[in-house]
C-alpha cells in the first residue's frame, strides 16, 4: 500500500475513534476525491465508514491560481453525501469524487458476512437528542471522469467551478481505488460492496445477480427510507429487451429496482433503447433523436461497440449533437432528480442516487455549448509523441493492456472484437475528444 492509502486509511481510522465524541449543532460539510485505480476498499464501504463517523478531520487546502474558493457550500437536506464516481478506460484511469455532511443520527453502519452475502445493519443512536432524524442521502456520480480534468487540479481548460469550490471546502481522498474499471462491475461493487469476484459481474454483460443484497435494500426495508435510482443504472446488459432495467421502460413503470422503490433511467444518448429517457425523447422530441451517436450497434441480445469516427478529426465515437441542451441527457437527469426529490414529504428520509452518463463515450454533447475549439488545446502529453513511445509504455503494463490497445485481444462483452485503437486514434483525435470531454464536464 503506498504512502496516500495508509493517509487515506489513518484519516478513516482517525474518524472512527473521534465518533461519538462530538456532537455537532450545525451541518459539517465533508467530501473527498478518491482516485480510482484499485483500492481494497470499495467505495460503499468507504461511504458506510463515513456514515458511522459524526465529524472528520478536513484536510487544509489552499486556493488554487483557477480562482476555486475554500468556501462552504449550502445545502437543504440534513445529510447530502456527494460522489462523482468514475468508470474510465483500463488504459486512461479515472477519478471520483465522495462527500458527506455529517451528523450523528446513527452508531453505526456495519457488515457482516453470511457466507459471501454481506448484510448491512442500522443501528439507532444513542444520542441524547431523540428528536434527530436520520439522514438525507443525496449520492451524485459521473462516468468515466478523469480526476485531472477539473479545474481544482490545475486543468487550465476545464470549466468546473462547482466541483472546484468542493474541492476547495472539503476533505479529497486521492488514494482510493475502484475494483474494476468496467462499468457493470464497478456499479456492482458500489451498490453491494463486494467485490466483483465476490458479487460475480467481473465484465460488461455479466449481471449482477437478483437475489444480492444492495445498499438500496438495506436502507429501504430496514431504515424505511425512500429510495430512488435517476440516471444510468447498468448492474446488467441493459441493452438487453430481457433485462430488469429495459422492462421498466418497455413497460411503463418506475420500479421497484433492486431495492430502488423509484427508478427512472437514461445511459448514454441513444443506448439503451428501452430506457426511460429514449422513450420520453422519442415521444417528445423525435426530431432529435438521431443527434446521438449511436453507441452500440445491437443485434437481438448481443451488442458490440460501434467505432465509426466523426467531427473534424474523424475521431472515434465524436459527434457534433444540435441537441438543445434542455433535453440533453444531463439536464434530463437533473430535472428528474429534482422534481423526484421536491415530491418527498419534508419529514421522510431518502437515499436518491442521480447517476449522470456523461463524460462516457460516445462524445456528443451538444455543440452549442462547446467553449473551446479542440485546436486550441495543447497535444496531450500522457498520449506520448510516437507509437514507439506508447508501445514502450504499454509493454511495462500487463500484457492484455497491448494486446486490447492493437486490438489482438477481445476483453469486454460490448467491445468490438478486432479493432484496434493504434491505427485509430492519433494525436488531433485525443484533441477533438477531450474538446468534447471538456464540454460534458462542464454540464
């Protein structure tokens, strides 16, 4: 374990013995980034730790030169814990973001095994103050977002101010690891908080299995929580027409889901096709439709990744999308959640995760709101200055990262079998992607 884990670990630790002693009488504003590349302890468990912990220990931080502000945030609910939670590509990696207000309405979330199923129990605290209520949680998370490319850590063309002046005012967590750097898998692990050995869905196209126990059951049937999925699910094949997920779409219904008792769900623009968001775009706005790159070209229950390249460079999964943004999938997102969680009494407790597709591939946000040309950015020197380079590198890896890289290896479900990123992704290329990145961040 490097130096930032046993940090990230101490400070953990360190919470977990201060609990208990402090009883705070107004709202403590906490959050971390967690950098994701593998560490033993999945996000949930993390979040579970940080739950039982009534105060932590901020780490002192400086404004930085992009003007992001050591200012507190305010919010309306007593506990909002804040994620944006990345899945990336093996070879580029990813970042997520974790917070939480803290106040000690709770002992303690714990785990503990029933032979590989964990089980979760909420104890009630024993706080004085038997009038406080539990929590409001509120678990945002972006896909595939890099860790370098907001503003905060010194990203000169990233336009992330929010997330900045959290940075700022919180806790970060830069050592925490994801378990998998596949969508399905990660999911997985952050709603059940196993491993993916553990739970099983170790690739895309794998589900998770029905009968596991997630974060969701437990708050809902054991603390009575309302309980809400808005955004990108994908803890199975949903671009599956048998999957849970596409028969609520098909079907007109708003869940229960895997112990969500509210779900409404949208992806990546045009995929899925069943979901919640497609039907109410194709409905409403069908003149758009087609704006979508389309990321998965299906063929019954089997999918694979469509590669054909567009705008400027012919990049691989770029578009430019005259999409207005009021029925962008961010935005759709947004409104859904907010409306979801304006309908709730004041006096009921929930758990809501607003789960944003974006900055995931394909690369098509609307074009209307890019602020920056892709020729205006520099080259990206982590893409090295020549194959060479990039293959010397690849070669220090282990040996699938190459051999996916020239396309000689088939590693995910939903990729396609053959095509290879070395002959189809140069320089300008990784430009006009990050041009498009940069504007998806910003949304």
């Amino acid at each position: 374990m490097n130096d930032g884990s046993r940090n990230c670990e101490g400070l953990l630790a360190e919470g977990m013995r201060e609990r208990g002693k402090r009883q705070p009488q107004i709202l403590r504003i906490s959050w971390f980034f967690v950098y994701i590349v593998g560490y033993r302890r999945s996000v949930l468990e993390a979040l579970s730790i940080a739950a039982a912990t009534s105060q932590v220990k901020s780490v002192p931080v400086e404004p930085r030169d992009n003007g992001a502000m050591a200012t507190p945030n305010v919010v309306n609910v007593r506990t909002v814990i804040f994620v944006s939670s990345v899945w990336f590509w093996i070879t580029l990696g990813g970042h997520a973001v974790l917070g939480f207000v803290s106040q000690p309405s709770f002992r303690a979330i714990t785990h503990r095994s029933v032979g590989s199923i964990p089980t979760t129990r909420l104890q009630e605290s024993s706080s004085p103050d038997k009038g406080s209520k539990k929590r409001k949680i509120l678990f945002i998370t972006t896909d595939m977002m890099r860790w370098d490319s907001l503003g905060y850590y010194g990203d000169i063309y990233a336009k992330t101010p929010n997330l900045d002046n959290l940075a700022a005012g919180g806790v970060r967590y830069d050592a925490a690891r994801n378990q998998n750097p596949l969508c399905m898998p990660c999911r997985n692990s952050i709603v059940t908080g196993q491993y993916p050995r553990t739970h099983g869905s170790w690739n895309n196209g794998i589900p998770l299995p029905h009968d596991v126990t997630t974060i969701a059951n437990v708050l809902h049937d054991e603390a009575g929580y309302r309980t809400a999925i808005i955004g990108k699910g994908h803890w199975e094949p949903f671009s599956s027409p048998r999957s849970l997920e596409s028969d609520l779409g098909i079907n007109n219904r708003y869940g229960p889901l895997r112990g969500f008792d509210f779900a409404k769900l949208q992806a990546h623009g045009s995929m899925p096709v069943n979901s919640h968001y497609n039907i109410w775009l194709r409905k409403n706005h069908p003149e758009y439709v087609g704006e979508y790159y389309q990321l998965l070209n299906l063929s019954g229950d089997h999918s694979e990744m469509n590669v054909k390249g567009g705008g400027d460079t012919n990049a691989v999964f770029v578009k430019d999308n005259k999409m207005p943004r009021e029925i962008y999938q961010t935005d759709w997102t947004t409104d859904n959640a907010v409306r979801y969680i304006d309908s709730l009494d004041e006096e009921e407790d929930w758990f809501v995760w607003v789960s944003y597709g974006d900055p995931h591939h394909a690369y098509d946000p609307p074009s209307a709101e890019d602020y920056l040309s892709w020729k205006d950015i520099a080259p990206y020197a982590a893409f090295g200055k020549s194959d060479e380079e990039r293959m010397g590198w690849l070669k220090q890896k282990p040996w699938h990262w190459e051999k996916w890289y020239t396309g000689e290896k088939f590693i995910s479900f939903e990729s396609l079998e053959g095509y290879s990123y070395r002959d189809n992704l140069k320089s300008d290329q990784i430009r006009e992607i990050h041009q498009k990145i940069y504007t998806s961040n910003k949304l």
